[in-house]
C-alpha cells in the first residue's frame, strides 16, 4: 500500500472548527494560526486530523480532559496535547524542523489497561500517516517504554538511535539467553557497531524478529528513529498500520 499526499489550504473556520471540539489555540508567534501552519506545515488538515483523534480517544476518557495547540516561532513548531486528569489517556506530538528536515516526535501516548491490545493504536496512526505525507515529514521519532514499545517499535522497523541503549538490551539478553542465542544477538551488534562504532540506526528489527528475543524487548526502553525517506522501511510501517 501506499499513501498519496494531498494539498490542503487552512483557513479561519478551520481553526474555529478545532476550538470547537475542546482545544485551545496557544499562539507564540507573530502571525494567525492558520497563515503559520500554511507556512511551516502546508497541507495540513489539522481540524480533520484533530476531529479524528477527539472521536477516538473521548470514549475511552474517565476523567477530565485537557485539549492545547501549542503554535511556536522561532524556530517554527507544532505542539498537539491530548491528555486526562488521571493521565490514563495521553497523546502527545511535537513537530519541529532538525536541519531543514520535518520531524514528529511520539512525545507520550498511552492507553488505559482495559483498551490495550483492540488496535486502537493503529486506527489512530492511520490517519497520522497520511497527514505526516501531506506535510513532508521526513522522520518520526518514538521513546519505546511502557510495557510493549521496546518490543512493537522494534517489531515495525524503527532503528534504534543510542549506542548506550542497545547495550543495556544486550546485557539483560546475556542475563535472560542461553549461551547461544545471546552469541546470535552479540553477532547482530558486533556487525553493525564494529562498522559504524557511532552508528545512530541500529537496526533492532533484527533482535525483534528472533523469537526468543521477545521478552527481552517487551521491557526495553530506547529512543529510535522512522526514515521515511527510506521506502522499505516506510513501506513495512504502513503495511502493520493498515493490516
């Protein structure tokens, strides 16, 4: 599959539209809303992205619910805030530009226990990604915590970013493995690190898609990186979304 971008132009009744449903405009920059995100995210349809978001995430909400659009000038940035009192539901993105290229950073997202696990995470990067298209994102970034990140990140073809992290992976692998398991996974770390000593896209899909690695993954924590500039990498990210 993949994933056509699509033009759009935003304007007031855009911006009243997301006021509407619950969120507050936070502007720091010099301009209107709409005449910014034009500029720095053009083709965003932020109302109909956010409109997506609020249909998801309200029913699965026990308590009380704080809604923010954080504008930011300079540099140019994007902040979308969803989260309850008792921080059960959380969704969090920051957009900012990193050398010319657009990036989105997964700051929080987090679901109550009782709705983990019923697909509600891809429903909700369906249409991430097709707004991530039509505005030209060139990297995502994830921090895999929790109880299934390290696991599912790696699983879907995020690289890891930090050297320091994989060997804290390593470690508990040679604490949980049997010798020659973890002489499979030192093999896969070895290749890479030895050519690349501070290679920052470590690709840890290759620990995930060892069997017995599983567990070790399911309670890992690292930061990693989506090329999106990449078309296989890409490409297997929107086949888990849309399957």
């Amino acid at each position: 599959m993949k994933i056509q971008p699509q033009k759009y132009i935003l304007h007031n009744d855009d911006i009243a539209h997301v006021k509407s449903i619950g969120f507050s405009i936070e502007n720091h920059t010099a301009t209107q809303p709409h005449d910014f995100l034009n500029t720095h995210f053009a083709n965003f349809d932020i109302a109909g992205f956010l409109s997506e978001i609020n249909e998801l995430l309200i029913p699965l909400c026990t308590s009380g619910i704080n809604k923010s659009v954080e504008l930011e000038n300079p540099p140019p940035g994007l902040w979308l805030i969803f989260f309850t009192e008792k921080e059960d539901v959380v969704f969090v993105r920051r957009f900012f530009y990193e050398n010319d290229i657009l990036c989105v950073s997964h700051e929080y997202f987090v679901l109550p226990l009782r709705s983990r696990g019923q697909g509600l995470a891809r429903r909700i990067f369906r249409p991430s990604l097709q707004q991530y298209v039509n505005i030209g994102v060139g990297k995502i970034i994830v921090y895999a915590a929790l109880e299934t990140g390290g696991y599912t990140w790696a699983r879907n073809g995020f690289t890891a970013d930090k050297r320091a992290e994989m060997e804290v992976i390593l470690a508990n692998a040679k604490n949980q493995l049997s010798d020659f398991q973890y002489n499979s996974v030192l093999r896969i770390y070895n290749n890479y690190y030895s050519a690349q000593p501070d290679g920052k896209a470590f690709q840890i899909i290759k620990w995930a898609e060892m069997r017995f690695m599983k567990n070790v993954l399911l309670g890992s924590v690292w930061h990693g990186t989506m090329d999106l500039s990449d078309s296989e990498q890409f490409s297997n990210f929107i086949n888990y979304v849309f399957e």
